[in-house]
C-alpha cells in the first residue's frame, strides 16, 4: 500500500472513530419542556484555598450571574438546565491523547491556567478542591487544576462547562435558542491550551452539532476581548465553518498564525468606545450575514470589552454589553438560525451584574423567554 492510501486510510478510520464517540456520547439528552434553555451547575464556581484569586477572573462570575436572575424574578432557579460531564471520550472527539496526557503535569496545567503556584501543590489536594468540581460546570481554572494531578475524571470544572457547550448546541436547535452561563474557552484548540482554556468546548460544540444535528453551516461570532485562535485553528479550511472575529490585536494571544485562518477579521484598538465600538459591529455583521448563511451561530460573549476591564484594555459601557447582545440575537433572528451564548471572559466583579442584566433585557425583548409558562 502506498503512503498516500495509508494516509487515507488513517484519516477515514479516525473519523469514523470521532463519528462514534459522537454517537455513543451521553452529552446530548432531553431536557423537560419545562425547563428553559439556560445551562449552570453551582460546580462552575470555584474555590481553592485563594489560590484562585491569584488569577484576575472571577472564579464566582457564574454562580452570581445565575442568583441575580432569580433573586429578581427574572428566572426560576427551578428551571435551569443542569449538564453532564464531559468524558475522556468525548473529550478525543477533538482533543489527542497526548495532548490530555499533557495535562498530568502541573507545571503543564499551572501555564494553561496562569496560576504558577497550582504546579506545586499535590496531586490530591488539587483533585479535591479544583478539579472535582471542574467535571460539571466548573471554572476552567478547576478543571486545569484536576487535570494537573492526572485523573481527568475528576476535572469537574471544565468538563461540565464543556458539557453544558455541547448541550446548548442541542437546546438551542430545539427552542431557538441556549445561553451555557460558562464555557467559551476559545484558546484552547485540540492539541494546545493556553489563556486560562484547558479544552476546546467550542470546537467541541460544533462537531457534536454537525453529526448528532445533522447541521453543515455554523457561523462563529467571537466578540470576547481576545482573538479566539483556539477554534482558528481547529477549523482552518473547513467551509463549514464561518468565523467572525472581533478583537484588540494589541492583547494576548498574539497568534499571527490563527490570525490567518479568520473569515472575518475586525480588529479593534485599545481604548475603543461603545458608540465606535457598536458602529464597528453593525458594520460586521452586515458583512457577516451576506457572506454567509448560518444553521446555527455560536456566540462568544466575553464581557472583557467593559471599560475598565485589567486585560480587554477596551471602554466598553455596560449598557454597550447590553446593545451588542441584543444585535446579535437580532441578527441570529433574522438568519432564523439558532444561538448559542457563552459567557467566555470577563475579569472585573463586576462581569457578573452586567451579563445578568443583559440577559434580563433579552427577555425583555423577547429574544429569548425565561417564563415557566411558556416552557410548558
């Protein structure tokens, strides 16, 4: 057999063994109508004796965006989907085995997650305390810290959020649309991590959506204050895959060679204001819709752009968080494609109050509906 057909070879029996993972997986299940299509388990949150404030983000963001929606009626905590966790199988549908193997070493993992003083601690203190709670919905930072000790079953952090990704893909199908109060770690892609992202729950998302939702064109629209060169480089040439990418080339991760492989660059300086800010975007996804026709959009709706924000470096206003959600969705609506959100990054405290209160306006919009009666 000659090398070019064992390379065929090769590249059919892999994704043939992907197809059945995907088909095997556990991930996707039915959810009760009268729960509404929001994604959050309380493992999301993350506490590791301090040491997680060594990082800049906010390791509770999860957890407070939920309780402002329900302590102000405008969501039933009752009716919060909660996911699984993602297995190591699921996880090979994209990731490698060495690439997993990579995250035994907690030097490996304290570099992903930014926290060098992770790569010191034991192996079981860091299972207990942050990656037992990364394997639902967990901070990304608790499922690098399960992964560092070699138990990838015990990363609840991270593979819950990455779960809950994969299950806002099937919800989102069905009721138009899904918001994972998590996930978004666009700097991981299938053998790299990097930027507080262990695994690529986006990438992840999408070919679990091509196979399990017999869908074939998914638009990603990466408005995080960082370019998202993870799921750049998981889906280089792939036409299926359409990416917009709107972000300050003058932060991390200055990935010249994901840079490549965007559809749709928007780069935006240092010091961007809402009005300019929103006028950009307008313009983007003008550009965006008649360029491509989506049958599911992926949004990444990092709120690192707020003014203020340590690493954005952007003067984004919270009522701007507020408008760019809303022309999203609005854009997604006229697409008539479904939407999944993500929360991805944000490193102020206040991150939390003002995704609440852009969730709350869509509601109130009637772009997405949060009522229990008409989940019935």
């Amino acid at each position: 057999m000659s090398s070019s057909s064992s390379s065929t070879s090769s590249g059919a029996d892999a994704a043939t063994l992907r197809h059945n993972r995907i088909v095997s997986s556990k991930l996707y299940f039915d959810i009760p109508i009268a729960k509404v299509p929001l994604i959050y388990s309380s493992s999301y949150d993350i506490s590791f004796l301090g040491i997680e404030k060594l990082h800049p983000f906010d390791s509770s963001k999860w957890g407070r965006v939920c309780r402002f929606l329900t302590t102000e009626g405008v969501l039933d905590k009752n009716c919060i989907v909660e996911p699984l966790e993602a297995s190591k199988d699921d996880l090979l549908v994209v990731h490698s085995e060495s690439y997993l193997s990579s995250l035994n070493s907690s030097s490996n993992v304290a570099s992903i997650i930014e926290v060098p003083p992770v790569a010191i601690f034991p192996n079981g203190l860091v299972q207990k305390k942050v990656l037992f709670p990364f394997r639902k919905q967990v901070h990304p930072l608790l499922q690098f810290f399960f992964v560092v000790y070699g138990k990838l079953e015990y990363c609840n952090f991270f593979f819950l959020q990455v779960g809950g990704t994969i299950l806002a893909a099937k919800l989102a199908k069905e009721r138009g649309w899904a918001i994972n109060v998590g996930g978004g770690f666009h700097h991981c892609s299938s053998e790299k991590g990097g930027g507080f992202c262990a695994y690529a729950d986006i990438s992840l998302c999408i070919h679990f959506a091509f196979v399990r939702l017999n869908i074939s064109r998914i638009m990603i629209v990466d408005l995080d204050a960082h370019q998202g060169n993870g799921h750049e480089m998981d889906f280089y040439h792939d036409s299926r895959v359409y990416i917009l990418d709107m972000y300050n080339p003058g932060i991390y991760p200055f990935d010249y060679a994901a840079r490549k492989n965007i559809d749709q660059k928007v780069e935006i300086q240092s010091g961007t204001t809402t009005d300019e800010y929103l006028r950009v975007l307008n313009e983007a996804l003008e550009v965006a819709g008649q360029k491509f026709d989506p049958e599911l959009v992926v949004y990444n709706a990092g709120t690192d752009i707020l003014d203020g924000d340590p690493l954005g470096r952007l003067k984004v206003t919270p009522d701007g968080i507020t408008a760019r959600d809303e022309k999203v969705f609005r854009f997604a609506r006229e697409k008539n494609a479904p939407l999944v959100m993500l929360t991805s990054g944000g490193y102020m405290k206040s991150s939390a109050r003002v995704i609440s209160d852009s969730i709350a306006n869509l509601s109130k919009k009637c772009l997405i509906d949060l009522s229990i009666s008409s989940s019935r």
